[in-house]
C-alpha cells in the first residue's frame, strides 16, 4: 500500500503521506501513521534533515535525483519556510557560491542563541545531499546544489564561467556603490567594507555578514548619546542573475528582521541590489522597508544594460569565444562609473591574455587552472600543458598603464606560487619539456622586483624559465595575432593613459 502510494505521489512528506493513506484507503490517521513507519525497505528516509511535526521525506530508490525527486524535495524544503528553505533559495538564485559568500547569502547567523547558525545549516544540507561543497577552478571553495553539482560532472562548464562572470560584475557595481555612498556622503567615507570576490572575510553587522557595510552619520541614521555621536549603519547584498523570486530574497528579510530585534544595533538603511524583481519580491522588500535597489535606478539605463551585457560577454570569453569590440564597448560605459575600472582591468585582463596565448597554442588553453603543492593550492590564471609540447603557466596583473605592481605580488609568486604549480607537476610526473613561468602585466616592476625576478631566473635555469611580458612586449605580443580589436581594447585600456 505504502509503496503504491508514494509511486502515485512521488517524493513527499511523510506528513502528505499519511494524510493521503487517509483520504483514498479509509484509515485512521493513527493506522496510516503505523502504516508509514513501517514501510518496506524499498522505501527511504531522507536523513539529517529535520521537517515539522518530525516528518521525513520519503523516496523510492528508483525515484532518487529525477527531475521529480529535486522538485518534490525542494518544495518540500521551500514549505518550511526555515533556515534550510532561506539557504536553499540563496543558492538556488546563484548556481555556485563561494563558501564565503554562502554564509552572507543564506540568511542564517554566524553564532545566535535560539538560531541554527549559517555552519550548521550548510552541514546538515550537505549530509542530506541538497548541497555540495566542492573546489572550483578560479572560484575556490563552493556551494552549490547536488543538482548543479550533476550538470557539472556531465560537462556543463558553462555554470562555472557564468558563476565567474557574475562574481566579477557584481563585485563591480559592489564598488561602484561603495563610491555612490562615499560621494553622496551617505557613508562613512573610509569605513565601507565590501566583500571581496571569492575568498575574504566579508564585512559584519550584529551577528550576520552582508556584502556591503558602512557606519553612517547622516541625521536620519545617527542618534546622539551624551553629546556624542552613535552611528548609524547602511548594509547591502547584491544578486546579479535574471530576477529575483520572493524566496531568493527571503534570507536578505530575515536577516533584516532579526537584526533590528538585536539591541544596541544603531537604525539602519538597507538595501538590497538585484537585475529586476518579480512583483512579490519586489513588495516583501519594500514591506519591510527594504530599498529594493536595481542598477538601472542607480545609475540609468546604459549601465543596467552594461551590467547585463558585462556577465554574456564575460562568460563566452571565459568559454573561448572574445569578442574585442564588446569589451572595448564595456569599458567605455562601466568605465565612467567610479571604483569600476581597476575591477574590470584585473578581470578582463586574464581573458584578453588567454585570447592572445589562444591564438598561437599548441595547446588547449585553461583559465584559473587550481594547482596543489605540499603545502596549499595556487592558482595558475593563465595554463597551458601538452605533453612533450609546452608548459606555460601565466600570472596575470592587469592594471592602468604606470601603475607599479606590488612587490608582495611578486614575492609571492616566485616564493609560493611557483614552488606549488612545480610540486604539482612533479605529482603528475612531468618532465619535458621544462617549464616556463610567465609574468604578464600592464604595469611596472619596481627596480626591486626585477632584480628579484632576475636572480631568481639565474638561480633556476635549468628547473624553468622565467619571463617577464611588460607593458613593450605584451604591444608586440598583441600585434602578433593580428586582431585589430584585441589591439585596440589592449592599446587604449592597458597601455595607453585612457581617459576612463
């Protein structure tokens, strides 16, 4: 009976179940009960993860990870409306998160009394199998759902180059705002904190992190105690992706009302950034006084489009198809907004150097290539491996033309950076040809760098080669391929004093 009924249901609570044996057998509820809990073995129980009323999910083994398995198990964690319903809403809207951002996003605490903290509810969902953590080329430590983690395996790269390129642009318009706040004197001008892209600890308000955070004197937001001055506080998150649906912004609302429960936590803006609003959404937030921000209302049409253009262009490069003119097309309009440009110099910088290396490899060309040494992980921006071939691994340090590249860069590139990726190619076996360390920068090495550079090449010839592309020979490299609009992004944004 129990078995025959779940393949009529699907995947449910044993809640829904029960009341189903009820309705279409004409038992007791506490006969359907018994029934339920002493179903064959064929029948499986979700574990680790708690429901109301001490319900279970239910299962048959033929059913586990279809398409109707992940829609019943989702709606029934949506139904909750808890902690695991918010972290699930969180990454769902995002496909992949960074670790980091995971804890920001998903609306638990870090550490609350009479709340399951952000740890604890990612540990119980990754043991019920919902979420997955997993290391990603470029991104490091992620989240991401058991799903997303499948069409990954089955060769859906192009999750990871869109987490990328979202991560990128939403941690341009996170700058930009930064700067929007600054300027308007709304923020405490050198007291915004702003998550970094993947790995960082990001900024803290009471006992949750949030993606932007800034004390604030304004009059409406600051209160005076014994003649002195309590500030107030402004807090953001951000979610790039089409649009928002009431349950990804759930977890941004429960952070909300709960830190306004907290006492000695000054009145405070909120403000939640996002591409567009499903209508419910879109009222959740504004019932709570959220400002339920778009980029578009923040800095006009042009730029909301640049936004949206900014995470397709940069997802096709990441996957090998660069188109120049819209990159040049890119800078010209994201590059008015003030704390833009050097994000987009850092990040545009590693595709136009693969799209360069591409043109004339031997080799398949990766970005953000993870390597393991004997004591950590170093990541290879730019790599390029065929056996017996070639072995170029490139470190990229785009940036506006005269800037000096910092010398702790350097250092750790040749001290950390390099010892790892060499560790890791031993582990492979590698040993023809040897391999070649690039430097690729628009900028400039101080006279110490080089000299570091040059005695750490002397040092090592006959490990690897050493080789530094500056500013005169990445102008060579470029003209090289002969791809007028490569040149022309890489002449006006990189080498020449562009007026941005």
């Amino acid at each position: 009976m129990v078995v025959n009924a779940l393949r009529q249901l699907g995947p449910c609570l044993s809640t829904e179940l029960t009341d189903y044996l009820v309705r279409n057998f004409g038992l007791s509820p506490s006969a359907a009960r018994q029934r339920v809990s002493r179903a064959p073995a064929e029948v499986k129980r979700l574990a680790h993860l708690p429901f109301q009323r001490n319900a279970r999910f239910l299962y048959l083994q033929s059913d586990y990870a279809s398409p109707r398995y992940w829609e019943s198990l989702y709606k029934a964690i949506y139904s909750t409306n808890g902690a695991y319903s918010r972290a699930l809403g969180a990454v769902d809207a995002r496909d992949i998160l960074p670790l980091e951002h995971f804890k920001t996003a998903c609306g638990a605490p870090i550490a609350q009394k009479k709340h399951i903290s952000a740890d604890t509810v990612l540990e119980r969902l990754v043991s019920a199998h919902v979420l997955v953590t997993e290391t990603i080329p470029g991104l490091g430590k992620c989240v991401m759902t058991k799903r997303t983690f499948e069409a990954i395996a089955y060769g859906e790269g192009d999750l990871i180059a869109r987490t990328r390129s979202r991560l990128i642009a939403e941690g341009i318009l996170l700058d930009s705002v930064k700067e929007w706040l600054r300027r308007l004197a709304f923020a405490s001008y050198n007291s915004v904190k702003v998550r970094a892209r993947i790995e960082g600890t990001p900024p803290k308000v009471g006992t949750f992190t949030w993606d932007l955070t800034a004390p604030s004197y304004i009059a409406g937001l600051a209160t005076w105690q014994k003649e002195k001055a309590k500030p107030g506080l402004v807090v953001c998150d951000i979610l790039l992706n089409n649009e928002a649906l009431p349950h990804h912004v759930e977890p941004f609302i429960y952070k909300v009302k709960s830190l306004q429960a907290l006492k000695n936590v000054g009145r405070a803006v909120f403000i939640f950034v996002a591409q567009s609003y499903e209508i419910e959404a879109f009222k959740s937030l504004r019932t709570v006084g959220v400002v339920p921000a778009t980029p578009e209302l923040l800095f006009g049409k042009d730029i909301a489009d640049a936004f949206r253009d900014l995470i397709g262009t940069l997802t096709k490069a990441a996957m090998g198809s660069l188109d120049s003119d819209k990159f040049d097309d890119l800078f010209n309009k994201l590059g008015k907004l003030e704390g833009a440009a050097g994000n987009m110099r850092g990040a545009f910088f590693e595709l136009l150097v693969a799209e360069i290396v591409r043109k004339t490899s031997p080799a398949q060309v990766q970005l953000n290539k993870i390597c393991t040494g004997e004591d950590g992980k170093a990541e290879v921006d730019v790599w390029e491996l065929k056996e017996g071939i070639i072995a170029r691994m490139i470190e990229c340090k785009g940036m506006a033309p005269g800037t000096q590249v910092d010398d702790e860069e350097i250092n750790l590139w040749l001290t950390k950076r390099i010892t790892r990726v060499r560790q890791h190619l031993s582990k492979q076996g590698w040993k023809d040809p040897k391999p070649r360390f690039e430097l690729w920068t628009s900028g400039v090495l101080s006279s110490a760098a080089l000299d570091r550079i040059d005695k750490t090449r002397r040092a090592n010839a006959t490990k690897y080669d050493l080789v530094v592309i500056g500013p005169p020979e990445l102008r060579e490299a470029v003209k090289a391929v002969n791809d007028p609009p490569l040149q022309k992004v890489i002449e006006q944004h990189f080498l020449q004093m562009a007026a941005i």
